[in-house]
C-alpha cells in the first residue's frame, strides 16, 4: 500500500511547522521579520515528527562506497541538520519571479524519475504531489507573477524535500541535487567576508534590464545576470529564473547519470 501513516504524518508534520515558522517570519516584515538564527534553529525542533518516523533508520547509502552505517547519529542528528540545511538552503535562492516553486519542481521531478528506477513508489506519489502543487502556482508565480511564495513556501517545501529524501533513503541522491545550493552559500560567505549581506535582486533599469547589484557576485542570481549581459549584451528577470532552472535540470540530469549509471 502507498498509504504509510507515519511517513504520510511525518511529511504533513513537518510541512506544516516549517510553513508556520515561515509564515511568522512573513508576517513580522520582510526587513525585520523573525530573526536570523532564530529562524535557522527554530527548523531542528520542527524535524521531530521525522526524527521518530526515522527511528530505526540507520543507514546510508553512499555511491562509489556503499553502505554507511550510522547508528542512533542518523535519527538524532543527520535528520534535524538535514531538515535545517534543507529548509535554510531553499530559501537562499529566491527573489525572482518563477525561481522558488520552478526550482521546486525540477528538483522534485528528477527526485521522483530517480525513485521510479529504484522502485520507490512512496517517494515518487510524495514528490509529484508537492511538484504538481508548486506547477500550479507557478501558473500564477511566473513573470509578471500575480502571487508570491514568501518564507512561508520557501522553508517548508525546504523541509519537504529534506523529509522525502530521507523517508525514502536517498540522502546521497538529494544532497548531490543540492549542488547549486552549496555553490549559494560560498558566494553568501564570500559576501560576509567582503562585508556584504547581499540582495539577490538585481538593479532595474529603465528599460526593464538588470545590472549587477554589486562589483563582486555573492549570489547565484549575480552570476547569471553577468552571463546574460555577457552572451547576449542585456539581462532580464525571466531569463535568470529560466537559467537558473536549466542549471537545475543539467544537476538533475548528471545526478540521474552518476547514481543509475
């Protein structure tokens, strides 16, 4: 049966915390909001319901390896950092029309092409309903968006993905489609370094063109609107969501090369 009730109330629990951490942050303002480490913490207890549907779960598999025993560190450790990076990481790329949910649903649709393969039917049905919920908004997220996600999509789709990657024992595959996210947090430390804390967002021109917010890039976002003006002389708000999202999918498509090949 596809119906298992702890995982089905691990994922909703989680879900629905994280979103609630988020919606707080929301409507608190999006400059002040609720603070930075509190909102970074605040997403260990919400892996809770996680952490016991994982309980007895224990190992990992690592390609080119194998398995990785783990012991209670599994449960009562990997989950909560994972849930936390996860969540915390997904709410980095964000700022442009499209880019949140259309990274949601690459990610989520590769996840659930990898778990088809391996016969994992409970991950594929938890990744294609929340891949179908975030097409639908993004019918009305996509530029000119009418609707807007805020940090309360943002951390719990985070969350989300971090609870069906590990319910589905998976972890090595759903780290590797993190691969952007990594490459997110070293431009977000560099800016620290530099004393910047960055914006994503790029400075509009008259003409509806961005140019980079800063000499230096300390986003992902910084990057593609400097690829843009160097293939093809200007940048726009739709073409960094759809290069970001093709950067995406080539991770998606690697991933699926390097750990079913």
């Amino acid at each position: 049966s596809l119906y298992k009730p702890v995982p089905v109330f691990s994922l909703v629990s989680l879900l629905m915390l994280t979103g609630l951490i988020g919606l707080l942050d929301d409507i608190l303002g999006w400059k002040k909001g609720v603070p930075q480490w509190v909102r970074v913490l605040s997403t260990i207890p919400a892996a809770l319901p996680l952490m016991i549907a994982k309980y007895n779960g224990y190992i990992v598999h690592v390609p080119l390896y194998g398995v990785l025993y783990l012991g209670p560190l599994f449960p009562l450790v990997v989950v909560p950092i994972g849930v936390m990076g996860a969540s915390n990481a997904y709410n980095m790329v964000a700022g442009y029309n499209g880019l949140e949910a259309g990274m949601g649903v690459v990610l989520l649709a590769f996840t659930a092409a990898f778990a088809a393969a391996k016969g994992l039917w409970f991950t594929v049905y938890a990744s294609l309903v929340m891949a179908a919920a975030l097409a639908a908004f993004l019918i009305y997220n996509w530029y000119p968006a009418k609707a807007f996600p805020g940090n309360t999509m943002t951390y719990a789709v985070g969350a989300y993905y971090a609870g069906i990657v590990v319910l589905g024992d998976i972890a090595a595959f759903g780290l590797f489609m993190y691969l952007l996210y990594y490459v997110e947090l070293v431009l977000f430390i560099r800016g620290l370094v530099h004393g910047v804390y960055k914006e994503n967002f790029g400075g509009v021109q008259p003409d509806g063109s961005l140019l980079p917010p800063y000499e230096r890039s300390y986003s992902l976002t910084h990057l593609m609107i400097r690829l843009q003006r160097a293939l093809r002389g200007r940048a726009t708000e739709r073409g960094v969501t759809i290069g970001l999202l093709a950067l995406q999918a080539l991770v998606g498509a690697v991933a699926l090369a390097l750990f079913l090949g």
